[in-house]
C-alpha cells in the first residue's frame, strides 16, 4: 500500500528528531493520521495547539481528507521574516 | 518575481530591476537580523528553513493578493534561507507603482502576510543553545517567553 508521507519542520522535526515520517494508512483525515504520528512521536504531542497543517502544499484543516500518496506537513508556527 | 535563495540577497539590484516608465514610486522593504542581547548571553547567527515549494506558492499568493487589490505594476519578494549573519538581509520587498501610497500599502502588506502565511522558519543560535522563534522550542537554559 503506498504510504502517507509526513514532513516535519522546525520546531517540530526537532522535537520528533526527524523531518520526515512514513506511515501507512488507508485514507483517513488530518485528525486521525495526527493521532499516529502522536503514538510514533510523542514528544510531538504538547505542541499541536501550535501547529498547523498542509497536505499536498495547501493549508489543510483536521477534518480534511488524506489518502496514500499525499505529502502532510507539520508546520509550528511561522516565524520568517 | 518570488524567490526564496541561499545566497545573500542583493537588494540594489533588486530595487534598480523596479523602475518603470509608467511608476511613480518604488517602495522597498528589508527585513535584516537583529542581535538580540540576554545577560551574558547574544544572538551569534540566524537560521531560516523553508518548507518548498509551498513556501514559493505562497509567496506568489502574497504577489497575486496585492495585485489585485492595489494598482501596483511590479512586485519582487526574495527569501533568504540558511545562514544569515547578523545585520543581513533576510527578506527583501520591492513594489513598484504609478503612486506612492499603493506601493507603501502593498510593501508593508506583503511583509505581514509573510508572517503570517508562508511556511518559513526561523532559528536563533545564541552563545548558550538555540531556540526556534514562535515555538520557544530550544536547548537554551532559559528560554525566552517574549
């Protein structure tokens, strides 16, 4: 099954200690795969009222579909500039 | 024009490639680094990651937003990312209009909104550990809340 590829960025892949995760998953929403990225990386827990979210490069909401093959980004607060 | 480039950005250029017949002004804005001092402790150097090429996109969004809504004939925003000293410029802003009050309005827009919007980060290393801006997330003693 193709797999669901999860970017993580600043803070965040810090906190994780990876900037990138695979999980497999058949297709789901946001909000569950945040849950097993959390199971994975649970020190990625306390800072998702921070973090927003982007599949395939767009901003994305927790109800927002994600299927095999889309890229997520966990994205912590921008800070450019 | 929308970049985001390692290399230091070289905003003459980027201001004398503005000039147009039919612009009356040309409004630039620089964002450069700022030493911040704690105590014992001072910012050595900035660090700006990108998540690309949303980063691009949204920087072309900001572009497209500010065309549409002010008479503005040229817009250039350029990104730097990696290593920036202090003092440098990290962003650059330059918008060229027939007017002077669209190209002051549409700058300082543009520079909000990146704040805002585009998915850029940034990383202070300081003499004592690091600490991610906006997410307070670090390895100094004493993290910063402000």
């Amino acid at each position: 099954m193709e797999k669901i590829t999860v970017r993580l960025f600043g803070a965040a892949a810090d906190r994780a200690g990876t900037r990138e995760v695979e999980l497999a998953s058949e297709t789901t929403t946001l909000d569950e795969l945040w849950s097993k990225l959390a199971d994975r990386h649970p020190e990625l827990s306390p800072m998702r009222p921070t973090l927003a979210f982007a599949v395939n490069d767009e901003y994305a909401g927790g109800d927002a579909r994600v299927e095999p093959g889309d890229e997520v980004a966990v994205l912590p607060p921008v800070s450019g500039g | 024009m929308f970049a985001i480039v390692e290399e230091p950005i070289d905003v003459g250029a980027l201001v004398s490639g503005a000039y147009r017949p039919d612009c009356g002004a040309v409004a630039t804005f620089v964002g450069t680094t700022r030493v911040d001092e704690s105590g014992e402790a001072r910012v050595e150097h900035l660090e700006y990651e990108a998540y690309r090429p949303m980063a691009d996109k949204k920087l072309a969004e900001i572009g497209a937003g500010i065309r549409n809504r002010w008479d503005v004939r040229y817009v250039a925003i350029v990104h730097r990312v990696g290593r920036v000293d202090p003092g440098e410029p990290s962003v650059a802003i330059v918008v060229a209009a027939p007017r002077r009050g669209p190209a002051f309005e549409a700058s300082r827009h543009a520079i909000e909104r990146i704040k805002e919007i585009v998915p850029i980060w940034k990383r202070e290393v300081w003499s004592d550990g690091y600490i991610w801006v906006g997410s307070q997330v670090g390895t100094r003693g004493a993290i910063r809340t402000t």
